[in-house]
C-alpha cells in the first residue's frame, strides 16, 4: 500500500495539521508521504508537506484536478477542510479513482444540518442531547418583538447568522452598553440592540439569524477523530480567558462525543458547547471539519491528526488508536502570536497541467 496522504485546501488549521501528522508518523517510526494543495499561494503551508501543489480556481476543473493528481502520486487519502459539500456530492466519482475520501461527513445532509445552527439544535433535541434554544428570525420585525418581549426571561440575549464560522456575526445584545464601545471595543461582542436594529434596517437583503440566550460559561471545544459515528480519540479545550485547559473526561467532553455520534461524523471534527447558569454544558454547535485549534491536542500527549492520518493509510489498528488516549497528560495552553518567513517561491512545488 502506498502511504500517500493528500490534504487539500482546509481552514486556518492546515499548516498544523500536516506538521502534527508528520511529527506523529516519525513518531510511530511510519513513513509517510504527505502532500498539501491550496487555491491561494499559501505558502507557510504548503512549504510544510513533502509536496505541494496549487488548486485550481475554478470549480469545474477540480475533478480531473484530483483525478491526475491521485493517479499520478498513488495517493491513499484525501482530507478536504473546504469546500466539503462539493466533495460529498462528488464522492462516488472520487472514489472511483482508488482513493479514500474524507469530508467530515458521508452524507451531504449531514453537512447541511450542521450548517444550520437552528436545525441542529432542534435534532440534537430529538436525539435527547441538551442544546442552547434557538429562534430562527426571519424578519426584523420578528426580532424586535423578541427583543421588547425577551423569550428566556431575565437571561440576556445574543444573535449570529443562521450560517458561518469563526464566531463571524455573533454579538451579545446590552440595553446599558454604550453606542460608541462598539466601535472602541468590539471584541467585547456587546451591542445596544436598538443599534444593531437601525443597522438591520440599513442592509438592502435580511439574511436569517438566529436568537439565543447569553449563557455564562465557560466553553468548551471538543476535538475528535471519528470514523462513521465511531469517536476515536477527543481531547476537550476548556476555554477561560487567554488559557485553554485540555481535558479528556467531564460532561462536555463526553457530550461533545455523543454528539459527532449523532451526527454520524466522519474524520477530524470539532463540537462546541457552552455551560448555562445551572453549570451544566449544552451543545452550541458542530463543525464537520478541524477546528482552528486541533494543533494544541498534540502538546496534551495525543496527536489526533497524526491518529487520523495513520488511520486513513492502515498503518495503525483502531485499537492502536484508542490506545493513544492513554498517553494523556492535563495541560494548558496559552496562544501566542509567531511569524514566519514567507518564501515566495515554493521548493516542493509539483507541477501539474492544471496549473
């Protein structure tokens, strides 16, 4: 079998996780080839992998794009971070060329449902799995009838798009907060609502959003290899302030698993969950793709990206795996920001006739 691993254009963790998988595969005395490919000149990435190519940019020619570059490489696996409902609707074609597919999903109804944070929430509750409530807001009119008659209570509210990632959109609504300290300190997240109302007024197409109530905390983020259902290894990010407590037991974390089960998750994928004020977590969301943060597992004593690549090439057993969790060690985590070099010019760069 050969040992080639592809991973194609992700989100802000691609560069961690091809350094992770190359660091495990030493490791566990493996050796790997793994390739890396991008749409944009993202070079501090790319300069990372045992070979590199760029993407093309139109999506009509990525299939013959993959097709050459599995055949002429002998490449096993794909990992796909973007794009990844184009991948599930393309995944019989995908596979036809001998590779294994991973998009963090096998259904494109999962990826779907996962992407509407209402919908989620509503099957997680079918699934008996407690999740933050959630009103879908189809109007501005709807919003700020919420709004005057607030339907958590006393609890505060806060709103983010139906859609999105990274936090894009979310904001904590402050009938105190001051005009002026959106603008002075926005990563505070507080807006008046009557402001963020005159703003939806102004904004020609109302895209969907959706109402819950501000819970106090703290957040977790539930990292995981899992294989259709099956969760492998997790490791549990305790996020207060600038630190990030890494855990693997407690209720958030096993809540973060029976979740990615539910969802019939598949490869590296990430779940979010947030304690109410009973101090009991409820599930915010899922990503059916690593999180930004899925390199900090590694520095916990379990490299779930070095586990998921070792998987998807069958140089490890499932059990192999499962043991990985045993090397745990409690840790924190601080972020600090780094640079790089940026070479311009790539020297792994493989050619191909699409570029």
């Amino acid at each position: 079998m050969n040992n080639t691993i592809w991973f194609m254009e992700g989100l802000s963790s691609q560069r961690d996780i091809i350094q992770s998988v190359k660091d495990f595969a030493k490791q566990q005395h493996q050796e790997i080839f793994v390739l890396a490919s991008h749409r944009h000149t993202r070079n501090e990435i790319l300069s990372l992998a045992d070979g590199a190519f760029y993407e093309p940019l139109e999506e009509t020619l990525r299939l013959q794009f993959i097709d050459d570059v599995v055949r002429q490489h002998q490449v096993s696996a794909i990992h796909t971070g973007r794009n990844s409902a184009w991948f599930e609707l393309h995944r019989q074609e995908i596979e036809s060329f001998g590779v294994k597919l991973t998009t963090g999903a096998t259904q494109l109804e999962q990826l779907q449902l996962a992407d509407n944070k209402v919908a989620f929430a509503q099957a997680m509750e079918q699934c008996e799995l407690p999740a933050v409530p959630s009103i879908y807001i189809e109007s501005i009119d709807e919003l700020e009838t919420h709004i005057k008659e607030p339907p958590f209570g006393e609890i505060p509210l806060c709103i983010k798009p139906v859609k999105g990632i990274y936090g894009m959109g979310f904001w904590r609504f402050d009938n105190q907060v001051s005009p002026i300290a959106l603008f002075n300190h926005p990563e505070n997240r507080q807006v008046n609502p009557q402001q963020y109302l005159d703003a939806l007024k102004a904004v020609e197409h109302f895209e969907p959003l959706v109402l819950m109530p501000y819970l106090p905390g703290p957040e977790y983020s539930v990292d995981m290899v899992v294989e259709q259902g099956n969760v492998i290894a997790a490791v549990a990010r305790r996020k207060e302030g600038a630190i990030q407590h890494l855990e693997i037991s407690g209720e958030a974390y096993e809540l973060g698993k029976a979740c990615a089960t539910a969802m019939k998750a598949d490869g590296l994928v990430n779940v979010q969950t947030r304690n109410n004020h009973q101090g009991r977590p409820l599930l915010l969301e899922i990503n059916m793709r690593p999180s930004g943060g899925i390199g900090y597992t590694q520095h916990c004593g379990i490299n779930l990206a070095g586990i998921f690549a070792l998987r998807q090439l069958g140089l490890i057993t499932i059990e192999e795996a499962e043991a990985q969790n045993n090397h745990f060690t409690p840790t924190k985590i601080r972020s600090i920001t780094d640079s790089i070099v940026f070479n311009s010019a790539l020297t792994n760069l493989i050619s191909t006739d699409n570029n």
